[in-house]
C-alpha cells in the first residue's frame, strides 16, 4: 500500500470500468464532485451483484450508508475512460469500510479517492446486524492486507 489516501493502482484490490456521459460534465467543463459518490456507490454494489450478495431476495435487511468522503486530486471530463478500483479497509462486526479510488483509464494515481462506510442493517427495526458469514467471507477477498 502507499499510504492510508489508496493514491495508487497498486491499492485496490478489484477494479471495474465505468462510462462517463455528457451529462456528467458541469459548467466548468469536468465531471461534477457529486457524481464520483454515484461512482463509488455503482462500484460497491457491482461487487456485491457479481458476488451474489445483491440485491438481497430478503428485502429486510440491507447495506446502508452512513458515511462517505471523496479528495478530489485532478479533474477528469467526458469521454473519459475511467475505472474505479476497490478495496476493503476495514471489515467489522457489522459495518465495513471500503476504500475506493477513481482513475482515468490505464492511469497509474487516482484522480479521485474515499470511502464509503456501510453499515448492515434489520431494516424493519433499523438496528444494525452482524455481517452474515457468506457476505464477510466475500468482503476478505478485497480486504486490505495489513488488516488480515
């Protein structure tokens, strides 16, 4: 790892392609902050899909979001190829921390980095859940190595 700010390819464990659109673009001509949260969003739960763990059948219980952050490092703007790299800092009892990182296609430092901090949830009583064994054995595949 290079450091605990997940700057470089070299940090992320999974990495998955994403379309920039026009739309993306705001008034100064680069891709607005608000859609990098939409990009790490999209990039978690791709993961999790393509584990089997989403969306989930038992509409009871669920991920939610109870923190997030994005540094910003350099501007990118449509067409763009940009992919998002991943990786799990921190898996708890029933919450984990995912790094995530957004990088101009083929590109060697990030663009743009965070976190998202989801919390698993009993949606019927809103009280937090220990991570089912299934899914927390799916977190370690992206889990930061120093935190094993």
């Amino acid at each position: 790892m290079s450091d605990n700010k997940l700057t470089s390819r070299e940090d992320y464990k999974r990495f998955y392609p994403i379309t920039t659109r026009w739309m993306d673009n705001d008034f100064f001509g680069h891709i607005n902050n608000v859609n990098y949260y939409s990009f790490f969003d999209t990039t978690i739960n791709r993961f999790l899909i393509e584990t089997g763990h989403g969306p989930f059948k038992d509409n009871t219980k669920a991920f939610y979001v109870v923190h997030s952050s994005c540094n910003y490092i350099s501007s990118i703007a449509y067409p763009k190829e940009i992919e998002a790299g991943l990786i799990a800092k921190k898996i708890g009892e029933s919450s984990v921390t995912y790094g995530l990182g957004i990088f101009i296609k083929k590109a060697n430092t990030v663009s743009a980095f965070g976190e998202f901090v989801h919390v698993y949830v009993d949606r019927l009583v809103n009280k937090p859940l220990p991570i089912p064994q299934k899914i927390r054995q799916t977190l370690i595949l992206v889990l930061k190595e120093s935190t094993l």
